[in-house]
DNA sequence: CATTTCAGTCTACAACCGTTGACTGAAATA
DNA sequence: TATTTCAGTCAACGGTTGTAGACTGAAATG
C-alpha cells in the first residue's frame, strides 16, 4: 500500500522551498511589519538559509513586493446606491479572506513611504472609479471618507483589536456600517445642530 | 539699548537642552515612527549627543513614552446624538491641532504593540463611555466603528495624505461626516437592498 | 579660593542587520 | 561515465543600532 517515493527533483525541491520563504515571509511581514521582520526570522520558520533567500528574490524589498498586495477593485456602478453597495462589498470581501499579503501592507504602511503610496494609490483609484456616480464638488471628500473608513475597519479590527469591531460577524459589521456609508454617497453635509448662522 | 547678556546657568541650560531633545523627538517620531527613528538622528537635530539622551531619558523607549501621546476624551453626553457631537468634536480637536505626539503615536502603532494597545485603550474607553447612552446589544459595536473611522480619518488626512481628505476643511470634513456618525448612534441596521429574506 | 557637581563630549562595545561570495554535493545533461 | 548545473550551506563583510562609561571643563557651593 506504500506508494513509491522518488526523491524530488531539483525544480520540485526549489519550488518548494521557494513557497515555503513566500509563506513566512507574508506571515511575518503581516505580523511584525517591514522593518521588524528580518531576512534571518524568515529564513528560520521557513528552514532554510537566508543566503537562498537573497539569491532567489534579491532582496528585501523585492520579496516585500512580492508578498504584499492591495487589492484594487471593480467598476463601481452609477448610482450612489449602487456605489455605497460596492464599497461595502469591497469591505466585506477584505474582512472574509485573511489576505496576510493585505495585512502586510496595511502594517508597514504608516512606516514605509512607498506602501503607504501604494495605498494611497489604491484608494485614489477608487475615488476616480466612483466620483462619476456622485454630483457635487465634493464628491472626493464623500470617497476618500469611505476609503479612510475602510482603512479604519480593516485596521481596527485585524490590526488592533478593536471591541466589538474585532468580535462581530462580518456581516453583522456591513449592515451596521450600511447607513453610514449610505449617508456618505447620497446624504447632504449637516451643520452642526446648535451652529450660529454663518456666511451665506 | 543692548540688554545685558548673562551667560545661561545650569538648569537653564539643561532646560533648553532636554527641550530641544522633546522637540526633536517629537517631530521625528512623528515622520518616521518609532524604529526608524534613531536617538543619533534626534541626537544630531537637537544639535547635543547621543549618549546625553540616554543620561536624561534612560532609554529610547522611555523617550518615545515621553513625547507620544494618544488624547482620552471627555464625558459625552446622554443621548444619541449628544454622543455623535460629542465624538465629532474630538475628530475635530484632533484634526485642529497638529499634534505631533499623537501623529507619533499612531504612526507607530502597527508595528509597536505597547503603542497600539495604548490606542486600543483609548478607543476602549471612548466605548465604555459611550456605550450607556446607546441601546441596543451592538452599540459597543456602533462606538468602535465610529473610532474605527475618527482613526481612519486621521490616519487617511495627516499619513496618507488621501486625494480630497488630506485637502478638506476640518469643519467641512466633519460636516460631510456628520450624517455617517449619526446613523451609527441611532440608525437601525440596514440589510443590503437585494437581500433574501432571512430568518425571523 | 578650594571643592564639588554636573552638562556636555568622546570612544567603544556588543548585537544585529542585509548582503556577498566561496564552497559542497547531488541531480541533470552530454 | 564524465561533465555541467544548481539547490543548499557556511562564514564573513561593512554598516548601523542602542547603550555604557570614562573624561573635560565650567558653573555651583562652601
């Protein structure tokens, strides 16, 4: 009943070895963040040398691209409906899969000035994609809000532990989530409640 | 009409020294957070020596606790949306003030866990606080997503600089933001507009 | 004036980092 | 089988870091 095991040739050896690098490093990457997370840490969970590591991605940076990632989305829709719908699909979608790749550029973001371009980027393209959709000049701002309510879901709650937000299902989360970012694609901006008359 | 210089004393000196020190540190930290940040670069800015830091603050880590802060808030009021101004009113002070310690704190937060537990405090007990006034078994929830987006929001508009956040009046910001914190008080979830129907 | 205190300077250490290059041995190739 | 290729190992490099400690000279103190 034994299946006969041939010893694995070199291509299957490197890609092995190959995927088991990309694997802690993307763990690691999204643990600990860029600077914290060290060639040599990688090298050992992966059991391997971090000599092989160099060689194969050349360098730190270079695996750090290879494993972090931000997911740029889909066509929008036309109407703010159809928008807020969208961007809070995105959302779910961010919260459902345990992308570490993500997870790994969310944490070195605030210390690595190119992934915090990257991001930036990101979200900047989900502003052009969906300000089509929204009247008014500021139609930006609105986006760019739900872009920075994202970041503070994903980050509250798979990067700090936020109560409540860290235990919620992430549908519960959506739909609780739902009005506000309703109110962001079609709602007008309110003054404040007890605001002096101002400049007309 | 030459006012009679005298050289500085002692405690004056120290003074200025150990001030120009906290000034540094503040604003380095606050660019580039807490690793990249190294006390011979501060050193060199504060225009002293390394080794006079570590005489007056013992440790790069007692430095960092020094100059970064996370603001606790006040009482917030009884109703709904007592509780929505109360919370826009913070987002408002700390977009206003251009808190380097804050900056520092947060742009240190992902990778350090002492500074994003100390975040995750604060918005920890912004919920306690505000959680009596909300009904509802997911208030707790509501309250963390509005920290989730105060910190998104800052994160978004000082860090990232996002396309329209990074721009925007604080006062219009928080206008447009308005509606979305006040459906999170006292909206009721809503389901997605194509929903099945769901269990009782 | 003699002594003490202490802000500020300088040098060095031990640890860690990313990266390099030489080496080994087995698999692939001819 | 003889030769080449290449995955994997090892030791070392130059640089940077936080930190410690000895030293200097002027201000404070008696």
């Amino acid at each position: 009943m034994a299946t006969e095991q041939r010893p694995p040739s070199r291509i299957e050896r490197r890609e092995r070895t190959q995927h088991r690098i990309l694997a802690a490093a993307r763990r690691q990457f999204a643990e600990s963040g860029y600077d914290r997370t060290t060639i040599r840490s990688i090298a050992t969970e992966a059991e391997t040398d971090p000599g092989l590591i160099m060689r194969y991605f050349g360098s730190k940076e270079a695996l750090f691209n290879e494993v972090a990632t931000i997911a740029s989305d889909e066509p929008l829709g036309e109407t703010p409906e159809q928008v807020a719908e969208s961007l809070l699909d995105s959302l779910a979608g961010k919260l459902a899969t345990d992308s570490a790749g993500t997870l790994a550029m969310l944490r070195s973001m605030l210390t690595r000035p190119e992934a915090a371009e990257e991001v930036r980027a990101a979200i900047s393209e989900q502003q052009r994609l969906a300000a089509d959709a929204l009247d008014g000049t500021d139609a930006g701002l609105r986006i760019g809000l739900i872009g920075a309510i994202s970041l503070g879901t994903i980050i509250g709650r798979e990067l700090l532990g936020l109560d409540g937000v860290a235990e919620a299902e992430p549908a519960e989360l959506i739909n609780v989530l739902r009005p506000a970012v309703h109110a962001l694609t079609y709602g007008e901006p309110m003054p404040p409640p007890t605001a002096q008359p101002q400049d007309p």
